[in-house]
C-alpha cells in the first residue's frame, strides 16, 4: 500500500510537464488543451442503482446501532508443557442494540470467559457491559449498558420467512474494522453446523456475504433493515470464502421471551454415553432390529443416574472393539424413534436445563418410558 502512495505522489510531482519521443530528441511542453480521460456528465449520486440505493439507506438506518464489542478473558499461559501461570487476552465481535435502553445481542462464544466485557458506539463512547444472559447451547447471549442517552436501535424481523435468493446485508467489525457492510443473498436455510467447541449448532442461515472474525455477533439484515439472524460462523479458519452462516433471529426471540419468564440458559447435562445400535448386530445382542443408543457409561450423580438408567453388566468383542452390554436400549426420545448416533444430540439442542426428555427404554425384554430432568454443564473455561 506504501508503494502505491508513493508512486501516486511521484505522478503528481512531475505531472506538470510532459516528455514524448521523435527522430530529433524528446520534445518537452505544456499538456494539450482539453480533458485528458472521460466522465459522467451528471453527478454520481444521480446513477445509482435502486439495489444500490436500498444497500446505502438500510447501512445508515442500521449503522450506529451497531457495537464494537471487547471482552477480556483468562488464558492459561504454557511454556514447553508446563503450565506458567495465567495471562490476559481479548476476544473481539460485534452486537447490535435492541431498545433504546441499551439492551444488545451478541454471540456467546464473543464474550465466554470473559471477566470484562466493554462496549464501543459507532461515535466511539465506550461503555462496560453487564452479561444478562449466556446461551451457549445457541451460541447467543444478551448483555446491557446504561447509556447516557436513548439510543438508536434495529427492529428484528422473521427469519421463519426467509427464501433462498433474497439479498442480505452484514454489518460488523470484521478484523477490527468497525462498520463494515457486505452485501450478498441467502445461500440456503437449516444448515446444521460443527463450531469450533464440537458443539451442534442446527438451523443456520447460510449467505455468501462476507463474515470474517470480528463479524460475530453482528446483525445479518434483510432489505427492509429488519434484523433476520446474527453472523456466527466461517466455513474454514482463515477467513472469507464465500459461505458464512448465521444464527436465525427467531431463536433470539425465544431467548428473550425465556429471559423473561426467568428460565435458565446453560448447556443441558445428560450423563451418559451410548453407541447406536441397529440390524444385525442389535438382533445377535437380542434387541430391536430398528435400532437405537445402547447406554455405556453413567456419570455418578448425573441426570441419567438420579433417573434409574443402567449402564453395561457385560463386555463383548465386536471385531476389534469392544462393547459394553445389558444397560438400558433407548429406541425413542420425546416419541421420536431413534435413527441415527445424533438422535440424542439432537434432541437435546432444543432443551434447557431443568427441561425433560421422555425416553423409551427396552430393558429386560420389554419397553417402558423413563423421564430425565436435564442437569446444566459446567461452562469450559478458555
């Protein structure tokens, strides 16, 4: 960038002469009259496209309610293995304000660990943020200032609506560059993704505007300014490629409605470990061929304990693994029928601590139905 300034300054230094080259020598004058590359005739503002247009009023109508979020957090410090004590470090992200009371939504994952969460507005005032709510099974959270003033915020609209092809807008810091607007569509609705925790993150908004890290927690808008999810993910570590996903902003409001009815927003804690089980092998081992989670492991103390679940009596050799056998068979959760390894997973993403799951059990040759109260998992620490 240094080299193409320079040389831009070194242009304008000699620009007022010019040198040409004939039979008899360089011929050195003034520049001929007249313009020396072609414009608009009328002012720029005038050609803009209506999608144009749209993209410039819904970034002013949504800019300045947009934050630059940064949270301090705790990091263990090693050194050749050895663990040399503990060291401050910053996560940076975005949020967006809800209410003029200065309410903003962010991504968990923005402020997680964090001792010191501090809020900066587009005019630059800075503000230490209060964490209302942590939602680490949607990644979302909710924190609070108290501003000086009312402030400006963004209306959330409906992401239950959305269709492939519709135009998006992203608005956050992307690498620490605060108000920055990509523009792009809706790649496609209900993706299911991995985060970098291996937590399930179903539903997402897919869109190829482009998210980059600082994006987190930023609204992904539609072309009314209506806040229709919030920028979560990259596909890939470094950087922008072209698919970014977005946590849909119905699942916000669902937070909010829980937040206030008081309910609790940790990760739900179950207790126990299975293996999926179907066909041939289930048939040998003298359970229902249509399959299901054969229980391992119970944590003591766990949900699944305090429910009366059984973990394995027995180990089998299955080819060279081995197989804990006799506990419970679970071959349906909430009346659902068990399918896959994920049933489980599943079933517990749409869950809160202190929710219950209604499982069908097959133990001791017939079915019966056992209730888990969900416990909360401890958050990991960074």
């Amino acid at each position: 960038m240094r080299f193409r300034t320079l040389l831009l300054a070194a242009l304008l230094v000699v620009g007022f002469v010019y040198v040409t080259t004939r039979p008899n020598g360089p011929l050195r004058g003034k520049f001929p009259s007249g313009p020396m590359w072609s414009g608009p005739q009328v002012a720029q503002s005038a050609g803009l496209t209506a999608d144009e247009q749209n993209n410039i009023e819904v970034y002013k109508a949504s800019r300045d309610a947009v934050v630059y979020i940064t949270s301090t957090v705790i990091q263990r410090n090693y050194f050749f293995g050895y663990e040399m004590g503990y060291q401050k470090g910053q996560a940076l992200g975005s949020g967006f304000i809800i209410n003029p009371e200065g309410q903003i939504i962010t991504n968990h994952h923005v402020i997680s660990g964090s001792s010191d969460v501090e809020v900066t507005l587009p005019d630059q005032t800075t503000y230490k943020a209060t964490v209302l709510v942590r939602d680490p099974q949607d990644d979302l959270a909710l924190i609070k200032i108290e501003p000086k003033k009312k402030l400006p915020h963004l209306t959330l609209g409906d992401s239950d609506r959305l269709q492939v092809g519709q135009k998006v807008l992203a608005i956050g810091q992307p690498l620490g560059l605060q108000g920055t607007l990509t523009v792009g569509v809706v790649s496609t609705v209900g993706r299911t993704i991995e985060s970098e925790n291996n937590q399930r993150l179903e539903g997402m908004i897919q869109t190829d505007a482009a998210i980059n890290s600082g994006n987190s927690g930023g609204p992904l808008l539609d072309s009314q300014g209506n806040v229709v999810g919030i920028n979560t993910a990259i596909y890939g570590p470094n950087g922008n490629i072209g698919i970014g996903f977005a946590m849909p902003i119905n699942r916000v409001k669902n937070m909010l409605e829980d937040y206030r009815a008081g309910k609790r927003f940790g990760k739900p804690y179950f207790g126990a470990s299975a293996v999926y089980i179907a066909g041939d092998l289930a048939d040998a081992l003298h359970l229902p061929t249509a399959g299901g989670l054969l229980i391992q492991e119970i944590h003591r103390g766990s949900p699944a304990d305090e429910a009366g679940l059984n973990a394995y009596r027995d180990v089998v050799r299955v080819g060279n693994q081995r197989l804990g056998v006799g506990g419970d068979f679970i071959t349906a959760i909430d009346g659902k029928p068990v399918v896959d390894v994920d049933s489980l997973v599943r079933a517990m993403s749409r869950k809160r601590p202190g929710d219950e799951l209604d499982l069908t059990i097959f133990r001791s040759g017939k079915s019966i139905h056992v209730k888990v109260k969900l416990g909360e998992a401890p958050e990991t620490p960074i």
